[in-house]
C-alpha cells in the first residue's frame, strides 16, 4: 500500500504556482521586519505597501494553484498553497493590528 502510494507520488511534479505563493510571502516577510532592523531609518509605508503586495500575490496564486492541482492529478503542492495563503492572512492581521496599534499610540489632537 505504501508503495503505491510512492509510486503514485513520484510521477507528479509541485505546481509552480504553488511554490510561487509560499516564496513571495515569505519574501515579503523577510523584506518587511528584517530591512527595519538592519536599515534604522527606512520609511515605514514601503515596508507596509511591500507586505500588501506580497499578500495578494501570494494569495492569488496560492487560490490558482488549488484550483490547479484539483483539476490536473498530475499536480501537487496543495500544501504550499494553504501555507501560502495562511501565511498571508496571518502576515495581513498582523499588519492591520501594528497600525491599530501605531494610531492608537500617536497623540493626534
């Protein structure tokens, strides 16, 4: 059984667009929180426009590729989809709390 399996698992190649989704968020990940702590005075907004970017690439391509590997058997890479899209929603959240965060802070008259 678990050979089949194998056998089954070794003619199918990852979907591109999968791994495309899981490399830009984590791209945009690295881009946005480690240029900040090497670079101390970079603006902000790039950083934030960057991470946006990189989120709807990534989950646009993550929800391409299921679309892929569910109507072609010879695909994989469903993993790297999800993790991509995850990832991204999570990375979203975080940003829209920093900001929630940042705004509250300030002292606005």
């Amino acid at each position: 059984m678990i050979n089949k399996e194998v056998s089954e698992m070794k003619g199918k190649k990852y979907d591109k667009f999968a791994i495309t989704s899981f490399v830009f968020i984590i791209l945009g990940l690295l881009i946005s929180f480690v240029i900040p702590i090497l670079i101390f005075y970079f603006p902000v907004i790039y950083l934030s426009i960057i991470l946006i970017m990189s989120v709807l690439v990534s989950i646009t391509f993550g929800v391409i590729s299921l679309i892929r590997i569910k109507r072609n058997n010879k695909l994989k890479g469903r993993k790297f989809a999800w993790a991509g899209i995850i990832i991204s929603v999570l990375s979203l959240l975080l940003l829209i709390i920093i900001t929630i965060i940042l705004i509250s802070i300030m002292d606005l008259p």
